[in-house]
C-alpha cells in the first residue's frame, strides 16, 4: 500500500484536531512531484541538452550551475514547509502530553487525600490509570506515525532532489520535544507500576497469594475463582495493548562490511529489539545488512541512534515501517520474493567456455515474461576464472505453463549452446543419496558393442542398427537381437581386449571419487554386457554393475549370438533403479540418473534428477535436465556444488 493512502486511512480513525495535526504527507509529496523532481539533479535526461555532439565540459557545468540555483531555493522551501508541518503536530504533542500529565495529578492527589479506599473505588482507580495508558499508547502511536511520514518524505527529496539531506534532518529531529519524549515515557512508566500494583494487591486480598508466572505477554497472575472475573476483566500485567507491535525493515549499506553489522545489532540491543529475519550481501568492500525487526519500545530514539552510526560508517540508512494493525506484509524470509500462490525452483546454468553476457539477458527476458521472479543467484565456478555456471533460486507463479516454459529454454539452450537444469528447490534437491549412470557414451566415451563389432568385422551393420536403437526409431530389444546375432563366431577373448580400449568420458574418475566421499551410492546400469560393466563398476568404484549376459560357447571360446536373462532395455533400467533404491532405503526423489540415449528415458523419469548427457535430440527434448559439455564433474554443479567444494573433494 502506497504509504500517503496508509497515512489517509490511519487518519480517519483519528479524532478531528489529532487529523487536522498530522504531518500532512499528501501535500509535501505534491510539492516534491511539481516543483523539485523536474529540476531533478538526479535524472540522466536532466543533462541530455550536453550530450549532443560538440558539447563540451564548460557546457555540462553550466548546465548544473542553472539547475541548481533554481532547485536550491524549491528545496529550501519544501524544508521550511516541513518545518511547519512539523512545529504543527509537536504542538498538538505538547498540548497533550501537558493535559494527560496534569490529569495524572489530580488522579494522584485525589488518591492521597483519602484515607482509605473500598473495594469497588480500587476498580475504579484501575479503570481510570488504565485509560490514561491508553490515551499513552495512542499518543506514541500517533508520534511514531509522524515520524514514519516524516522519514518517508525525506527518502522522496533525497530521491528526487539528489541533496542527501534527509539523516541530516532526522538528527536535527532529536531536539524536539516528541523525540525525546521524557516526560511521557515517566508517565507511562508510573501509570504501569500503579496498575500493576493496585491490580496485585486486589488479587491479593481476594485470595490466597500465588507466585506470578511469566508468559509471552510479561508477568501474569494465577487466576482463583473469587478472583476470575477481576482477572478477566484486567488480564496480564502489564496489559497487552501495552507491548511493543511495531515491526520494522532496517537495511544499512556501506564499505565497512562487519562494523556495519555490529553498528545495526547494537542499536537493536540497546533498544531491546527483537530480530525477526536478516539478510546480508556482499558485493567486494561494501556491504548491505538489512533486518526485519520488532521495536522493543515506541521510543523513537532507535533512529537517531541508527542514523548517527550510518553516518560514523559512510553507510547509507533505510528503512520502512510495517502496518501491524493490517497484518505483515513481510511473511517469509526477506531473501523471498514477496509474492502469494509461487512455487520455489533452482536453475542451474552452465557453459563450459563460458557465460556469454548475450545469453544471461536472453535468459532473464525469458524469465521476465513469465513473470518468474530472481531471489538469488550464486557463483558456482571458481572466482578469478571464467563465469561458468549459476545458480538460480526461482519464484515461479503456480500459473506457469511449464511444458511451454520448458519448450521455450530447450530451444534456448540450443541455441546458445548453454545448459539450463531445472530442479525443485525443495529438501530432497539438496539430499540426494544415490547416482545411476548409463555406460556407453556417459562413463565411457565409446559403445561397447561397437567395439566388439570392430573385431567382429560388422561395425558398419552394428553401428547402424545402435544408433538407430538410441534415437527410438526400433525397439531397443530387437535392436539388441539383431546386433548381438551379427557377433555369432567371434571370439570371446575379444572382450578382454576391449576392456583394454575402453576411454572413460572427461570428469568420470573425478566425479565418481568425488561422489563417493560425499557418501552417495553409485551405480553403472548398460545396455550393455557385464564383463565390462564390472570392469568399469571396479575402476570407479561403483557400488553395483547391471548389463545383459553374453551367451558363448561351451569350450567358452566364442560368442554364440545370443544373450541369457532378462533384456536391460529401457524398462528394465528403471526397474532395477527401484531395486537398488529399495536395497539402499532411499526414495526415488533421491536418485540421479544420467543417461544419453533413447533406453535411458524410463530412468531419467524415474530418478528425482533425470540428467540427458551429451544425449540424442530426443532424449534431450524430454528429459528435464540436459548437460551438453565435455566433462562429467559438471554433475556437481546441479547439486549445488561450487569448484571450491571440488577442489576441497579432490583434496581430501
């Protein structure tokens, strides 16, 4: 809500002179708007006259000389309106806080004048101190949201103006008599001892003594039945309407990164203040801390204070008071975007040869159209070298189309050559337990039963029937028969000879030896056959190895053309992830799988993370999470792993 409707809205419940006595919001924010904002010396097209060709330095200081000597005297004016505005309501302060003091006095006197006091007079004298404490707390209300108009107003002419006046104002401020506010805050004190005094002493004499207790609203007093109703009608001590309700959002920015911090919490301490949330971000040298905070009292000392330490740390100071009376407007954390009915995702982003600057604007419209919202974005490459890769964290309206949104950064990615994985953000992204990969053309960079073919004499026919096979254009099984039928008569030795030939794929030792010290499960699951999944499964130091069985001879020197037990197809690949998962005592939403052909989609789907490596077109356009780089330690950054964490891996 814009704060001069709130302002508006808080005034109609104000008695006629306490309305006509506010600072008048509405009028200062025009004045600035009409007369100070066009001669802004902070808007670029206020000086666009010298940007012409031929303009020349002479030129600009001219420019600025004009501007400001008309600006300077429209500041000065809207200064001394302020004035005004503010000698108005600290009159109507004084006026009152004259009045309540000298009906505390005659309250006091007439008390001392008699002798003793019945029963029914001690309710009445509690009813009367507890409405003068009312009419305390209205009137610190009414300060406080003066004060806040007053802030407000000086954020608009430091804005518009570009004269950073407004800390320089507020610590003027502390002069005036409703700043300090000595003698209400005497008052109000004194007001709580006599309520809570005469209200105990009641209790007191209507029952039997009874320690008090503390709860969330301060100190209370077991209830007795000959004492209930004078506790239902008195409740707490002190009274809850009394408690500090104010929350507040402090943000101070500068270079002196920690002094800062200390310099806000120790203005919070000193005023009792409870933190609620925080925030901080670094960007080199300066720093910006920013708190949501409930006051500990109405006392608005704390911004005098707050301001006097921005200005001892060159520090900026802002801040914005919440309406508790219309319920928080901040509800979660301050990191979050503030908005109702949205999903929370993490993007991680990637390009080996680096992030072009084209890229992340193209990425970032794409956001900005589907009105998905940034709340933070991380470095995952290591600092000093090339911009890798990101990580995003989302705010994605529940509305989002996202089999279009996902059509739309497939064809992005392609285009770009750059890699957008999209993840839930939710507790099992960042606990993953177990990591299923595919063999040929994911661990290893070659295809198994090509090999053997090559020393079979029909790499040409097996070669067609595979990639065939990894694109979904023939059932993997058949495809299988027909390629394991060409291998009939060669000899079996040759499997020992490719296990020899095998390359692994970029990243794969590193990744797995990483992955194990983190305390994952890891599993290789081919297409396939077994004597080279368990050679590979031993090299890595995998934890199983499944593949299809070759069928050889019975001297057991050739292979026969066939193949014993089940068929690894794509089916099968995801059923024997569920094995292993359920051996393992891990949800599905826990594993990763990665994979690159056609086979590989029953596991990608079945998998928490489905991840497409270097995979076929098909297998890209659906699986939700596409790496298309060279090195397979590109896996880590999808778990949110930095390079310093893989470096520190790699050490250990």
């Amino acid at each position: 809500m814009k704060f001069g409707r709130y302002l508006t809205e808080r005034q109609g419940g104000l008695s006629p002179e306490w309305a006509a006595n506010c600072v008048d919001y509405v009028l200062l924010k025009s004045y600035i708007k009409q007369q100070i904002k066009p001669l802004s010396l902070t808007q670029t097209a206020a000086f666009q006259e010298v940007l012409s060709p031929g303009g020349t330095e002479s030129d600009f200081a001219s420019v600025f000389e004009s501007r400001a000597s008309l600006l300077q005297p429209l500041v000065a004016t809207f200064f001394r309106l302020l004035d005004k505005e503010v000698a108005k309501f600290t009159a109507l302060y004084e006026k009152e806080v004259k009045d309540i003091g000298r009906r505390f006095e005659a309250r006091a006197s007439a008390t001392d004048a008699k002798s003793e006091s019945t029963l029914s007079k001690r309710r009445v004298e509690i009813a009367s101190a507890n409405q003068l404490l009312q009419e305390v707390v209205k009137l610190e209300n009414f300060v406080f949201l003066n004060y806040t108009g007053i802030t407000k107003i000086l954020k608009k002419s430091d804005r518009h103006s570009g004269y950073r006046l407004g800390e320089h104002y507020i610590f003027r401020l502390s002069t005036e008599a409703f700043y300090k506010s000595d003698v209400l805050t005497s008052l109000k004190k004194r007001l709580i001892d006599e309520v809570s005094g005469t209200s105990l002493a009641l209790l007191q004499s209507e029952s039997p003594p009874q320690s008090p207790v503390m709860t969330e609203h301060g100190l209370a007093f077991p209830r007795s039945k000959t004492s209930s109703s004078l506790a239902k009608d008195e409740g707490h001590f002190p009274p809850s309407s009394l408690l500090p309700q104010q929350k507040l959002l402090v943000t101070m920015t500068g270079p002196h990164g920690t002094d800062i911090i200390d310099a806000v919490l120790e203005n919070l301490a000193t005023y009792n203040c409870e933190m609620h949330d925080f925030v901080l971000s670094r960007l080199y040298h300066n720093v910006t801390f920013g708190c949501l905070i409930r006051l500990g009292s109405e006392n608005v000392d704390i911004f005098r204070d707050l301001a006097e330490s921005a200005r001892k740390w060159d520090a900026t100071l802002f801040f914005d008071v919440q309406d508790a009376k219309k319920g928080d407007p901040v509800e979660s954390s301050l990191e979050d975007a503030p908005y109702r009915n949205r999903i929370k995702y993490t993007a991680t982003v990637l390009n080996q040869n680096g992030l072009s600057s084209h890229f992340l604007h193209v990425w970032t419209r794409l956001l900005l159209d589907e009105r998905i919202s940034v709340e933070k974005m991380t470095r995952l490459s290591a600092a000093g070298s090339r911009l890798c890769s990101i990580e995003y964290r989302l705010s994605v309206p529940s509305e989002v189309d996202f089999d279009a949104f996902r059509a739309a950064l497939f064809q992005l990615s392609m285009e770009h050559g750059t890699d957008v994985a999209l993840q839930l953000n939710d507790v099992f992204r960042a606990h993953k337990r177990l990591v299923i990969f595919d063999m040929d053309s994911t661990l290893i960079q070659q295809e198994v039963i090509d090999e053997i073919a090559k020393h079979a004499g029909v790499v040409e026919e097996v070669a067609k029937i595979t990639e065939s096979a990894m694109n979904g254009e023939i059932d993997f099984k058949e495809s299988l028969r027909q390629r394991v039928g060409l291998l009939k008569g060669t000899p079996a030795s040759v499997l020992e000879v490719v296990k020899k030939e095998l390359t692994f794929t970029e990243g794969a030792y590193f990744l797995c030896k990483a992955l194990k010290r983190l305390g994952f499960k890891l599993a290789v699951i081919s297409g396939g056959f077994m004597p080279l999944a368990v050679h590979v499964k031993n090299l890595l130091g995998l934890d199983y190895a499944f593949a299809n069985q070759l069928k050889v001879s019975p001297d057991g020197k050739t292979l026969t053309g066939e193949t014993s037990g089940p068929i690894v197809d794509g089916m099968r690949k995801a059923e024997l992830l569920e094995v292993i998962a359920q051996a393992e005592s891990i949800g599905p939403e826990q594993v990763i799988a990665v994979g690159d052909g056609a086979n590989d989609l029953w596991m990608l789907a079945a998998a928490g993370l489905g991840i497409a490596f270097n995979a076929k077109p098909r297998v890209q356009k659906e699986a939700r999470a596409r790496i298309n780089q060279t090195s397979l330690r590109n896996v880590l950054y999808l778990l949110g792993y930095t390079d310093d964490d893989a470096k520190q891996l790699a050490e250990m």
